[in-house]
C-alpha cells in the first residue's frame, strides 16, 4: 500500500515539473514577443514588423493586457527579474505595475 502511495506521488510530481516547465516556457516566449514588439514599435518605428508581431500575439491567443502591460511598465526589457515581477503582479492581481516588496 506505501509502494502505490509512493508511485501516485511520484507520478504527480512529475506532473507538477511539467506543468511549472511549460510555464516558465510560455512567460518567456511572452517576454521574446514583448522585447520585439518594443524594438520594432518603438525602436524602428516599423509598422509592417509590429502589425505581424501583433498579429502573432492574436495568433497565440496571448492577453493583448498582458502584453501592454508589459511593454509599459517595464523600464528595462532586457531585465527577466524585472519582467517576472511584473508579470507575475499582473498574473495574480490584474493590475499593472509591480507590488510594493516590504
């Protein structure tokens, strides 16, 4: 009886692994598309890159909020940490910005 016990665990760590793997995965490819569209909206000012990175962002069905909030509140884009906590704010609450750490 421990021995299945045991197993049934296992098995559900596992799953838990693959789960939180494919999050961290799809919070960077969000991240990819974020630091492009701020280089070819902002940077190159070029219309035809962002319409298909938008488009992209359609495509995937990713939060078109998500994404703003993003581009908006981070001050660096390059900065994971930064990028993370924002999100991360943005995942759990709703809101933009970063939660005040005390």
């Amino acid at each position: 009886m421990a021995l299945k016990k045991k197993s049934i665990s296992s098995s559900l760590e596992v799953r838990f692994d693959t789960k939180e793997g494919r999050v961290r995965n799809d919070r960077q490819s969000v991240f990819q598309l974020v630091r492009e569209l701020v280089h070819s909206q902002f940077i190159l000012a070029d219309e035809e890159l962002t319409r298909r990175l938008w488009q992209d962002v359609a495509d995937r069905e990713i939060d078109i909020d998500r994404v703003i909030n993003l581009m908006y509140t981070c001050s660096f884009h390059d900065d994971d940490n930064e990028m993370t906590e924002v999100d991360e704010t943005y995942q759990k609450t709703g809101l933009v910005g970063r939660m005040n750490r005390q």
